[in-house]
C-alpha cells in the first residue's frame, strides 16, 4: 500500500502537471489531481487498526486523450497499484475527466 505522498510522485512520473484536490491557478490539459474522498478503515474491538483512504485521480484532457490515458494507468500498473475506472464529459467546462479510484 503507498502513501498519498507517494501516490504524488508516482503521478509525477507521467509527466502532466498534478494537485492535490486544485491547482491555485488554470492549467492547460492534460492535468492530474487527486483526493481523499473519502476513508475505508479496517477496525477491530470498536478501534481503527488500519487506516484506508479511498483515492480519487482525475486525468482532465481537452479531447478524448488515450495516449494520456495510457500513460497514467502504466504509471499506477508499474507501482503495484490496482484501480477502477470512469470517464464523463464536463459540458460546462468543455473538458474530459477520466476518474480511477484506488486506496492508499
């Protein structure tokens, strides 16, 4: 399991630009941020023994990016790390977003 810290680096490695959650200022796709949405803790005796953080990372692209895509998923394959995936179009903001959820 890696750390959201790592997770960040990992991202890094595709190349784009990433945030944790936003970036302060608007970015040109393809972009990366990522979140905590929301936590799947393991407990034992009404106690949290193992922290779980579900992890959302949302590749934006201006067009349908498979290259960008691909190179995300071989980020995240060559880390160890499993993921699910789902895309939408964002009408208002003219823009793709690809979410893979995962757990750290």
């Amino acid at each position: 399991m890696k750390t959201l810290e790592e997770l960040y680096g990992i991202l890094k490695t595709t190349g784009y630009p990433v945030a944790y959650r936003f970036f302060e200022t608007p970015q040109k796709p393809p972009y990366i941020c990522y979140l905590t949405a929301y936590s799947n803790n393991q407990s034992a005796d009404n106690v949290v023994w193992k922290k779980i953080n579900h992890v959302q990372i949302e590749l934006y692209t201006d067009k349908k990016d498979r290259e960008a895509e691909q190179k995300l998923e071989d980020a995240l394959k060559s880390a160890g790390i499993f993921f699910e995936s789902a895309e939408t179009y964002i009408d208002s903001e003219k823009i793709y977003q690809k979410v893979y959820e995962t757990e750290v």
